[in-house]
C-alpha cells in the first residue's frame, strides 16, 4: 500500500500507446510489443486496485476497467490478425483507449492521495 499506484504507470506509456497508433498508419514491426507493454503495465495496475480494494466495491473504477478490457481486447485481436493497418475501427478504439486511460489516472491520484 505503500507504493503510489500512479506511479506504477511507466514513463514510456504514452510512448507506447503512440506506436500502437502508428502501427494503424503504417506497417511498423515494432507495434505488438508496444501493444504487450501497454496491456501488461495496465493490466498489473489493475490487479493491484482489485488486490487492494476489490475493484467490485468501486463502481467507477470497476466500469472504467470493464471498457479498457474490452478495448485492448479488440486491439490484440487485430494486431494478431494482421488487421490493424488502415483500420479505422481501430483507430477509433485508440482514441478511446486514451480518453479512458486518461480518466483511469484520474481514479488512480484519488485512490493514492485517500
């Protein structure tokens, strides 16, 4: 509990999300470990909220994941199908995801600063 969960956010997130998006644009190799850097970094943030207060108990933070799940979800499906490309779904999902994530922090300086 000691350690802010804020700061388990990596300093090269954005970085990451940003070749996500440039694998929409062009062919670039490097997408699906930017894509596994994400989902994994977020993906331990999340079990961290849950192992501390049970994201169940938190409505906010319970639908917020729920979306973010459902986004990288899809995401993996098309990097894995060869299908991110000029996919404008994707694109959209992206821009989601970055709204999402950005409420996502929000949440996480209020659960540090309680």
């Amino acid at each position: 509990m000691a350690k802010k969960l804020k700061s388990m956010v990596p300093g090269t997130f954005s970085y990451s999300v940003g070749k996500i998006y440039e694998g929409i644009y062009n062919p670039y190799p490097l997408t699906k470990i930017n894509f596994d850097t994400v989902k994994s970094s977020y993906e331990e943030i999340r079990d961290e909220i849950d192992r501390r207060y049970n994201i169940r108990t938190r409505q906010g933070v319970a639908d917020i994941t729920r979306r973010i799940d459902y986004i990288l979800s899809r995401v993996e499906t098309w990097i894995l199908n060869n299908e991110l490309l000029n996919n404008m779904d994707a694109e959209v999902f992206m821009d989601a995801f970055s709204a999402h994530f950005e409420e996502f922090e929000e949440m996480l300086d209020e659960m540090d600063s309680e």
